[in-house]
C-alpha cells in the first residue's frame, strides 16, 4: 500500500533547491497520497518556510497549506482522507 503521508526534509537546502525537490515530489505523488509533510526547520530562519507558504498556497494540486504544532514543519494537504 503507498504511503498517504510523504515527507520531505529540506533542511540545509537553498530556496531554489528546496523548490525543485518539492514540486518533483508533487508530480510523484500518487492519488493515494494526501498529504506533504515538509521538514524545513526554524532555527537558522524562516526563509525556507516562508517561500513554502507563499509558493504552494496557490498551487494546482495543494487544497490548502497547515501549519503545524511544530514550527519547523508545514504540511501541504492535496486531498482530504
């Protein structure tokens, strides 16, 4: 059974390469994935975090962005389970 969650770390990566590697991940992700669970960090910043947000808000195949308990994640949901 694929996973309904996928994950994604990106911790150390520029605002361009943490983009790549997130939109090759929305292009893999089956039907049965519902969910993008980004590990981007806050300790070294908010750039990361911040170009998430305002790339993926609007994006085609993400209903909605979450933000979670833990600062360091954000979750991009593309369907609801």
């Amino acid at each position: 059974m694929p996973e309904s969650i996928l994950e994604l770390d990106i911790h150390g990566m520029t605002q361009v390469q943490a983009k790549t590697a997130i939109d090759a991940k929305l292009r893999r992700a089956g039907s049965g994935v519902y969910r993008l669970r980004i590990i981007h960090g806050y300790h070294g910043g908010t750039a990361l975090r911040d170009m998430i947000r305002r790339e993926y808000a609007g994006h085609p195949k993400v209903k909605r962005v979450e933000l979670g308990l833990n600062q360091g994640v954000t979750e991009l949901v593309l369907r609801e389970y």
